[in-house]
C-alpha cells in the first residue's frame, strides 16, 4: 500500500492529483473499521495528519468556519460550543474518548454516511463546505453535498478543507436514539436549532434517510407557535404535532439496526423533547 503524509494542503492537492485513486485519510476512524473486517483494501492513503492548515477554525462574523481537521473532541471546547452548541452536542456522542480525539468533522463529511452525529448538525445549520484542489477551491451547501448513503459531490482528487455554519442566535438541541447509551451508530438522530431574531426554526434528520434529511413543512408550521419575545411555546402541546410532521418528513429504511416504523417513532419523540428543551415554559 503506498502512503502518502504531505506537509502542507497545497502538497496534498498535488499529491492527489497525482493519485486520485488514494483514499484521504483524516482520523481513520471509519476506514480502519472497514479494512479490519475486510471490506475495503486501498492501494494507496493519503494521511492528512500533517496538514496544519485543516486545523484551525474562526469566527469570521457572524459565521463558524471549521477546519477539516478539527476533532470531536476540540468541537466539545467551550469556545465552539458557545458558538455551535447543538455541533458540541453531537460530537460528545460520537464513540469513546480515543474516537473523538482521532475523528473529525471532515472525516465525518467524507465518509458521508447517513448516520453521521454532524451531519444532522449541518443540516439544519444550512452549512457550507469548501472543498480545494489544484485546479481552485468551491463552496456547495451540505444539501449539494450529500447526494447519496456514502456518497458525496467532492471530486476524487479534492480534499475538504473546512465547513461553515452561522453562529447561534438563539437555542439548539442535539438528540439521538441507539440500541445502548454509550459509543454507539445512531439509529435515529435530529438536531433543532432556532434563530430568535430571525424567528425560524431548522431542524437535521439523520439516520432515517439516504442523506441528511430537513423538515420544512414542520420547520413553517411551528413558527407561528413560538412565543419569540418570551422564548416558550404557546401551547406547550404543540411539540407533540410538530413531532409528527417531522417524523412525516423521515424516509427510513427497515435494516439490521431497526425498522423504518421505530425510527420513524424515534424522530417523533425527538422532535418533541428538542422542542419542548428549546422552548420550556
């Protein structure tokens, strides 16, 4: 196997386009499991590990803008967390200490699955990500991006180099259904995140559809039953309708995990609870 360790994101993209073939490598916590088990054998890594400009993030206004290669466990800092707090959220789900301090919110993105705790996240964040080559960068919004269960717009020989999301301006939730209560593949995932001056609520599904899934007949229904100047519901039983037009918008399959019935469920008593957390009285 040739493995490829640039120093630097412009020796990345070279190296890439060099050999589009290679599989980017960011913390290697989906690609080891793949491997070990024996359903994928690369012929060549290109290891980002080394790659300093993937590291950082910023604010830049009133918008995040993450690094590829920031960790899980650097999403959970206060500093982030302050400013994404439903990403914090989602990432302090993800596997065990040594899985969030090796993957990252890139790697998440490239890996591309449905179950994915950030994609969720960037759904309802209505996130960007850049993607770099040697021939430019592009911008695609997440919607753009995820075309498909594990498969995504970014080119074979472009690298994710950072993804970008607004910062909060008003409450957010993170919450997912798996079969135990720790380190676990999410079998139904949602994330709500209102914006109080802009008077909206957006709402991420995962695990209940080939990509990450919104919910805007739900997203313009609940609108009109928020108090926004008190910051509650009018009618705390409202959740319970707005869980069942977000579950309306899952499209779950039945698989080894659950049947499309319980994930369907799932996303309904999630919406409620995240509402309901959002909005308390």
């Amino acid at each position: 196997m040739t493995v490829l360790l640039p120093d630097s994101l412009d020796r990345a993209c070279a190296q890439l386009a060099d050999h589009p073939e290679a599989h980017v490598l960011a913390g290697g916590t989906d690609l080891m499991v793949e491997v070990n088990f024996g359903h994928r054998r690369p012929e060549a890594v290109l290891s980002l590990a080394r790659v300093p400009e993937l590291k950082g993030w910023g604010r830049d206004g009133d918008t995040l803008v993450l690094g590829a290669g920031v960790t899980y466990t650097e999403l959970c800092d206060p500093a982030i967390a302050e400013l994404a707090p439903a990403l914090a959220q989602a990432a302090r789900t993800v596997g065990s200490p040594q899985i969030r301090n090796a993957g990252t919110i890139g790697g998440n993105l490239g890996t591309g699955s449905p179950a994915g705790d950030t994609l969720p996240v960037l759904a309802a964040l209505d996130a960007t990500v850049e993607l770099v080559s040697v021939t430019g960068r592009r911008t695609l919004p997440l919607a753009e991006y995820c075309i498909g269960p594990k498969r995504t717009a970014r080119d074979a020989t472009e690298i994710i180099a950072s993804v970008s999301v607004p910062v909060a301006r008003g409450p957010q939730e993170y919450l997912k259904v798996g079969p135990r209560n720790a380190m676990v593949i999410s079998v139904a995932g949602l994330a709500a995140v209102a914006d109080i001056e802009g008077r909206r609520v957006a709402v991420g599904l995962g695990s209940v559809g080939p990509v990450p899934l919104r919910a805007p007949e739900a997203e313009a229904w609940v609108v009109d039953r928020i108090d926004w100047s008190a910051g509650r519901l009018v009618d705390p039983a409202d959740a319970t309708e707005f869980g069942s037009l977000v579950a309306a918008a899952a499209r779950p399959i039945d698989d080894h995990r659950a049947t499309a019935d319980y994930r369907r469920h799932c996303v309904s008593v999630l919406a409620r609870r995240a509402l309901t957390r959002m909005f308390a009285a």
